[in-house]
C-alpha cells in the first residue's frame, strides 16, 4: 500500500491520522504512542506538547514504521510527435515537466 497525506494540519493532525490507533489511516499502532498522543490535549504548556510530539516522531522512527517505496501509477509516453519531452528536464523530477519546455515536431 503506498500512502501520502496532502492534507492540511500540523504535526499533530498527522500523528493522529496516521500513527495513532483510531486514525484514519493507522492499521494497528503502538501502545506508547497512543499514551503519548492523549497527553498533549490535557498539556497547557507549548514547549511540552511540542516535547510530546517529538518523542512519537522520534517512536515512528526508530520503529521504522513507514518505508520509502514509490510506484507512481501516472502514465509517462512520448509519440511520435513529440519533439523535446518534458521527461528528465527537472533532476529528480519523476514527471513530465515543465509542460511550457515540451516542443513538438514541425510539420
């Protein structure tokens, strides 16, 4: 399964979505994090939630609980019209890009 959350929120509303037992996209989760993730809610103090947040990115991490595996499911073609693609113009970029830099054959 590949996962990526575009949502809006900060590092709380992510934790919650996806590290936290009753997120919307965790499947199983850590006891510790779930404990860690109910104490910022009842903490009036900044730095301490912040603190809290900290140590269940830093669980997720030693865990190892997300892999980085990609499988981009858009097509990228070129046919025969096709005089310059956009494949491989931005380094790293797995896209065709920029669709302005894209020239076709004359004819």
């Amino acid at each position: 399964m590949q996962g990526a959350d575009g949502v809006f929120g900060n590092a709380a509303t992510r934790i919650e979505r996806n590290l936290a037992s009753r997120g919307a996209y965790a499947f199983g989760s850590y006891p510790e994090i779930d404990d860690l993730f109910s104490q910022p809610a009842r903490e009036p103090d900044r730095k301490k939630r912040e603190a809290l947040l900290h140590q269940i990115q830093k669980i997720a991490y030693d865990r190892v609980m997300f892999a980085p595996i990609w499988e981009f499911a858009q097509l990228h073609a070129v046919g025969p019209r096709v005089e310059q693609a956009g494949l491989g113009l931005i380094e790293l970029m797995p896209f065709s890009a920029p669709y302005e830099d894209v020239r076709l054959k004359g004819r």
